[in-house]
C-alpha cells in the first residue's frame, strides 16, 4: 500500500450557490421568460425555489436547462404557508428583502434549526428603517415575521461586509420601486449587483459603496450559471496536498468579490493556472488547472476575509498540513455561519490532533505531517464536512466524519466526486461511504468502495437497489423512508409491518399472548404473503392487506413479544429478502443494514435525542401539540424502552448516521435521496 495521493481528473463542479438563488429570484422579479442554465440542484436552492413558488411564482422543477416565467414583485402573491427556508440564509435574507417592499404581503420565515440561530437584526433593521414591519419570535433569528409596506428610500452604512445584507436592502429598494445606498466596510461578493445592471436596472458602484436607483423594473435575461469557486476551493486544496497529479476545473467561476481562497491556497504554495479565461452573462470564469505544491503557512486578514469567507474552514484544514503557523483574523463572521464556524473548526482540528487555537474573531492553526486521527462533528455544517473531508482523503489520515450527507446543501456529489479523483474504482458508490468510514488511505477508500460493489454482485439482486434505513424505535424512519421511496420511484417495504402481521395472526388465532413461543408463532406464518402495491411491498394476512388491526392497540401492545424471537427474525427477514428481490426498494426497519441487506447500496441509521423521538411519537398519537409534561414522560418511557429492547438497533460500520433531531422531515428525506442518487450513480 503506498501512502502517497495521487489526483487526476476534470471536475465538473457544480453551479455557483449565489448566483444560482439569484438567478429564480432576479428572474421572478424581472418581466417576461429567464432561461436558467445548469443551476445548483442542491437543498439550499431547493429552499429558494419553493419559497417563490410560495409566493405564487411558477417555478419548475430544478434542472439543468428551463424557464422561469417572471411578472414583476406586485405579480408576488400573499403565501399561505409559512415561507421554509432550510438551511439557506441567503434564501431568507434575500427573500425578506422582497417580501418587505411589497404592501399587503406578510411572510413568517421559518427554517432548520442551524438558520434559526443565525441573526436577522442586520436585515431587520435597516428594513425596519425603509418602512417594513419586521418581528422575530425570539430575541433574534427565525421564526421571523415580515410585513411589507410602499418603503423610502435608504442610505445605509452597514456594519457587515455580507452580501446578504446588502442584497436584501437593494431587493427590497427594487420591490417598492425606491433607491437605496449600502455602504459596506469592505465589499462583499457584488452577484446582485452584476444581475441588476445585466436586467437593465441602473446601479452605480464606488469603492464599497452600491447605489440600485427609484423604479428599477428587471428585464427578462438568460444565465448560464458558472462552476461555484467555493466549492472548486476543495478539489483545488486536494490537488495541493497530493504528492502528484493534477486536476482540472473548467466554467469556474473567477469574479474577484469570490477568488480570495484560490489565491490564498496559492499563497500557501498549491499551484494554480488559468486558462480560458472569459466573461459570461455578467461574470468573469475559466478553467483551473491545480497541481500538487510544497504547502506554507499564511495570514489571512482585512478585506481578503469577505473575498474567501465561505473557504475559511477548508483554508484551516489545509494550514494542518502547511509548514508553520497560519493566523486567520478579522473573521468574526464566522461565527454566525450555518454553525460557529471558528469554534466548530477549532475542536475538529483539535479533536484530529492538529495544534489549534481559537481567537475571537479567528484562528490560529499550526500545520505538520502527523497521521491526524478523529471524528468530525460538523454540526450539519456543509463546508466543515467537505473541509474535514480532504483531510480524510489524505493517505495516513483515519478520519471519519458524523454526517457527511449535509453535504446536500451546497454539493450534493461531493462524496462521489472526491473518490473519483483520487481513484476509487468505480463511480457506483455512495457519496457519502469514503468518509464516514475510517479512512487509512485512498487505498482503503478505494478498497471500501469494491467492496460494496463487490458484494453486490454476489446476490440475487445484483441489479437492485436497495437503501437500508435503520433506527431506534420512533426515530421516524417508517415514514422517512415511504417518502424516499417515492421520491426515487421505488417500493417501500417496513420490515416493522411483518412482525405486526405475525403478531395479528397470532392474535387472531385466539391463543393467550403469554404462551406464545417461536413454534406457535410461526405455525401461523403461512396465513402471511408477499403483496405488490404500485409503492410498495406489504405483508397480507388470510390474503388481506389488515392495515387498521397491524396498526392497532393489541397488535401494538404485542408486537414485542414476536420480534424479540431469533427464529421470528429470521423468518421475517426471509420475507424482508424476498420483498427486495422484486424491485428497487427502500427498506426500513431495526437491522436491514446489518442483517437482512449487508450489501445494500446505501446504508442509513436514523438517530434522534429521546425527547424529540418522545415528541413525535406523541404528536402522532394524539394529532395535537403534546406538552412538555406530557413529553417528559413519553422520553421516559421510551428511554426505559430502549434499554430493555431486545432488537435494539446498532449502525453498521458502513452506515451514514443522520441526526434527525433539529431536521424537518423533508430534509431527512432530501438527504437521504441526495445519497442515493450518488450510490446509483454509474
Ligand atoms: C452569500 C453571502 C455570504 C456567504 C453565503 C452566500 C450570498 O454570506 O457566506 O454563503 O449568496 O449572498 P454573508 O453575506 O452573510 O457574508
């Protein structure tokens, strides 16, 4: 086994996450057809997407060439839900900044628990300021309540260099026909201002200053969405640490608001070129080629820190492996990203064995050649999996990541892309397996990678896919996995409906639950068949599908006595087999991953904290909002639950735990199918 990393390959890095929100959210507000070319499919523009679509604009589906028919901000109509915007802080801010320009709309903004944290008083202020009714429910953050109003003009100095805050001053300006000035400390990335003038609106820029002129009404304009420099930023520090190779990142993004972490990682040593370099529907791109360098150590403060934000975690990472002390400052900002982004990178490198520090608003990383070994927590953090992930990439390194899926949220193949460049041996893999496994090298990586492949193909159903979604009881995953079966177009089966049938026969048999034993148990197995729905597969009993009476009390109450017997394990996982030989399928249950489907193509384990498994439960039981006393005492319950359960599930090594507990059910379920995708890719 050789310890050397070795890249080669072109990445085609997916579309620029800013000019990918900006470009549904311009084209609604512009007059007429905008063609949208090759967006960023990924959970946060999902969220942008249907928050318009919210607001009455007709967005299609996501792909990489449509449409979006735009009537202008008073076409915006008055949503009747709550506008939910994921994970995404650009979809709330620029869409608050929308929202607060128009009379008779109001918007409660709501989102994931990690958007919720993050401050809104930036934004609200100088809305407030221009007229707007702006109200959080907390002391700051989301739930947060905007009510439009006709807004005045502004001029405002903004405390932040955010092109957030500036982006939902001027959209808001747009919204109510008014003129508004931002004056930044230093400038922010300028997409929005690129794509007003691009659609015909007047916007003058001085210095850090951007003045969007009274009664800015956008025109229609197609955009090609250039390659995203902020991801480009991790294949080019893979190809820096590398001992050899080389990469090739074409369509990247270039504008000189984004650039800052390339010509850090320059500074620190990587070698880059550009080639092809030309402007693009308002912004300049080209291709990168990236060589492997000898890696120093760097400063990295002032204006630079606004041109390279979003890479500050990964620029930590690589410093690990640079000669000598990398000092990041000035970088307050980070602590209010998708997590604290200076503590949460600090513990992780400390957690890995790297020398770290924290300062208040920075970071201080000493690098050397040390094996680095740990477990990431990244906090649901996209860029502090990724970051973290290069490091696991390097041979030596044994590091294995919490949930590499929130990767989702900006690049939802990284996984399968990371491992292709460094040369897994086939694209058929799951995104998210590389790094959620200890990784001794880009060998082992690759070696796990046949592996599953391997495995595959020595089974009946080599040509099925099957996603295993495991999890303690009331973790949620019966219905997650019925909503990801649909959404990949598979068949459900819930493991959990074939002990509920045996147990219903058993019942109907009229034999006294307490004498039951294994024998008895399945002498009434042959009143259960397999049946086909065009969703799934489903147990029948006397050749009825008894959904009422497996869901009900008695079969409820008894169910535990059936699934604690080996002999009734392994008869329904017979079944649970031969359910998964039918089709492509989604199986959900206690040991599918580890039992029933070693060689399952995607391998899920859901977890969640007692008190929100509790809170489900509960909320499912009684169609109402449960109090916390009456939580307190379902966690209690279900706490004592899982310590006694016999069939107490366990995560396979190949698992990707997911922590459900601060997600909605659908990000679960985007997760999950971003995973998929990847594992079925090829
Ligand atoms: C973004 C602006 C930046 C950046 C974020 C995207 C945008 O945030 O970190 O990922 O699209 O406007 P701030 O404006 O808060 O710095």
């Amino acid at each position: 086994m050789t310890t050397r990393l070795s890249v080669a390959g072109t990445v085609h890095v997916p579309g620029d996450k800013s000019i990918s929100h900006r470009s549904l959210l311009f084209a609604a507000l512009g007059q007429g057809t905008s063609r949208v070319r090759d967006i960023l499919q990924s959970a946060d523009v999902h969220s942008t997407a249907g928050v318009l679509r919210a607001l009455g604009v007709k967005v299609p589906e996501l792909s990489s060439d449509f449409v979006v028919q735009g009537h202008g901000p008073q076409a915006l109509v008055q949503p009747t839900v709550d506008l939910d915007c994921g994970n995404s802080g650009t979809t709330t801010r620029l869409v608050a900044g929308i929202v607060a320009g128009r009379e008779r709309l109001a918007a409660r903004f709501i989102g994931d628990m990690s958007l919720s944290r993050r401050p809104m008083k930036r934004i609200a202020t100088p809305l407030v300021a221009m007229g707007a009714r702006v109200e959080s429910e907390g002391a700051d953050g989301l739930p947060m309540l905007i009510v439009g109003g006709a807004l005045r003009a502004i001029d405002w100095h903004s405390e932040h260099a955010s092109a957030q805050v500036k982006g939902a001053i001027m959209l808001a300006a747009v919204s109510s026909g008014v003129s508004a000035t931002v004056h930044e400390p230093s400038r922010s990335r300028d997409h929005s201002e690129r794509m007003l003038k691009a659609r015909g609106a007047q916007v003058d820029v001085r210095d850090n200053t951007v003045t969007v002129h009274a009664n800015a009404s956008l025109q229609a304009l197609d955009v090609d969405v250039p390659a995203d420099p902020s991801s480009a930023a991790f294949f080019v520090a893979l190809a820096g640490l590398a001992h050899s190779g080389e990469l090739v990142l074409p369509n990247v993004c270039l504008n000189a608001t984004r650039t800052g972490g390339f010509d850090i990682l320059g500074r620190m040593g990587v070698s880059i070129t550009l080639q092809d370099e030309r402007d693009a529907g308002g912004e300049p791109l080209g291709t990168l080629v990236v060589r492997p360098g000898s890696l120093r150590a760097t400063s990295v403060h002032g204006a630079e820190i606004p041109r390279a934000i979003d890479e500050l975690p990964l620029i930590a990472c690589v410093a690990a492996r640079a000669h000598g002390e990398t000092r990041i400052s000035g970088a307050s900002e980070l602590r209010v990203k998708e997590s604290d982004r200076i503590a949460a990178v600090v513990q992780n490198l400390r957690l890995i064995g790297v020398d770290a520090e924290e300062l208040p608003d920075g970071m201080i990383i000493r690098g050397s050649d040390k094996a680095l070994r740990g477990h990431v927590i990244t906090h649901g953090d996209h860029r502090l999996a990724m970051a973290f992930g290069i490091l696991a990439a390097i041979p030596g390194n044994a590091i294995t990541i919490d949930d590499p899926a929130c990767v989702a949220v900006s690049f939802p193949d990284f996984w399968s892309e990371l491992a292709r460049v460094i040369g897994a041996p086939s694209p058929r893999i799951s995104g998210a397996q590389p790094a959620s496994v200890v990784t001794e090298s880009s060998e082992q990586i690759a070696g796990a990678l046949q592996h599953n492949v391997a495995s595959d193909a020595g089974t009946s159903s080599s040509e099925r896919m099957v996603i295993a979604i495991d999890g303690p009881a009331a973790s949620g995953k019966s219905s997650t996995a019925q909503w990801v079966a649909k959404r990949l177009g598979v068949r459900h089966v819930d493991s959990g409906a074939f002990y509920r049938a045996l147990t219903a026969a058993n019942l109907r048999s009229g034999r006294a639950p307490d004498t039951w034993s294994a024998d008895s148990v399945l002498g009434e197995a042959h009143r259960i068949s397999l049946a086909l729905t065009e969703r799934s597969v489903v147990p029948t009993l006397d050749g009825e599908t008894a959904d009422d009476e497996l869901r009900g009390r008695s079969v409820t109450q008894e169910v535990y006595r059936v699934a604690s017997m080996p002999e009734v394990r392994e008869w329904v996982n017979a079944r649970v087999r031969e359910a998964g030989a039918t089709s492509d399928v989604v199986v959900d249950g206690r040991d599918i991953g580890t039992v029933v489907f070693p060689q399952a193509s995607l391998k899920v384990f859901l977890i969640a904290d007692p008190w929100e498994r509790a809170r489900r439960r509960l909320v499912q039981r009684l169609e109402r909002r449960p109090t916390d006393a009456e939580i307190a005492l379902e966690t209690e319950a279900l706490v004592a639950r899982d310590a006694k359960d016999a069939t107490q599930s366990r995560p396979d090594p190949m698992a990707i735990t997911i922590d459900t507990t601060s997600l909605t059910q659908e990000e679960q379920v985007d997760r999950i199918v971003a995973l998929a995708q990847a594992a079925r890719v090829g």
